[in-house]
C-alpha cells in the first residue's frame, strides 16, 4: 500500500485559461509593464535635462558679471598675422629639429631589434 493517496486534482479556471491563452497572463502584463515605465520616465529625463541646461545658462551669467570691461576683445585673425610678423622679426622663440638618438641596431624609422623577424 503506498503513503500516498493517487487522488487527481481537479484544475481551476487559472490554470485552464493560463494553459489556452498564456499571452494574457504573461505578454501583455509584461509589454504594458515596459510602454508605462517609458512614459513614466520621460518626466525624469526632462527635469533632469531642465536642470542641467538652468546650470550652464547660470554658469555663464556669472561669468559675465565677472569679467573686466577693459579687456580687449581677441582676434583669430589678428593673432595670426601678430605672430607672423613676430616671426618675421626674428623675435620668437626660435627652435632646431634635433633628432633624437638611437638605440644600438635600431632601424631608421624606430623598429626594435626584438621586434625584427629572424635572418
């Protein structure tokens, strides 16, 4: 005689319309769960966005009550012909191209003896 008794249970109506339609139960909650959090979090990306731009407007507010009116606005185009008439004068830093050394049995355009393949 076995402990158990073999009595079938009888299937309720959950289980009878989660067997024939399994999308009603499991899809649609789960695609509506996703369509609502985006609208829910469209209001959180905007503030924080809002935030954000009400902070670089601020920032550059302030950096205009902050600057001196007596400086003198600057040129693109000026500093480059300022700074080619320097060089013309003689009066930049001047410089000389000095070709840095080689490791012994270097090649010329810097490849390392261990990287070179074999004879």
């Amino acid at each position: 005689m076995s402990s158990f008794g073999t009595k079938r249970v009888n299937p309720s109506r959950f289980t009878i319309s989660l067997r024939r339609h399994p999308f009603t139960h499991f899809g649609l909650p789960f695609l509506s769960l996703i369509v609502l959090s985006s609208f829910a979090l469209t209001s959180f990306t905007t503030t924080r966005y809002d935030l954000r731009d009400q902070k670089v407007r601020s920032v550059s507010k302030e950096d205009e009550l902050g600057m001196r009116k007596d400086r003198r606005k600057i040129n693109a185009r000026d500093e480059y012909y300022r700074m080619q008439a320097l060089d013309q004068l003689g009066e930049s830093d001047s410089y000389e191209n000095k070709r840095v050394e080689r490791l012994p049995g270097q090649a010329e355009w810097g490849e390392l003896p261990v990287a070179r393949k074999g004879p």
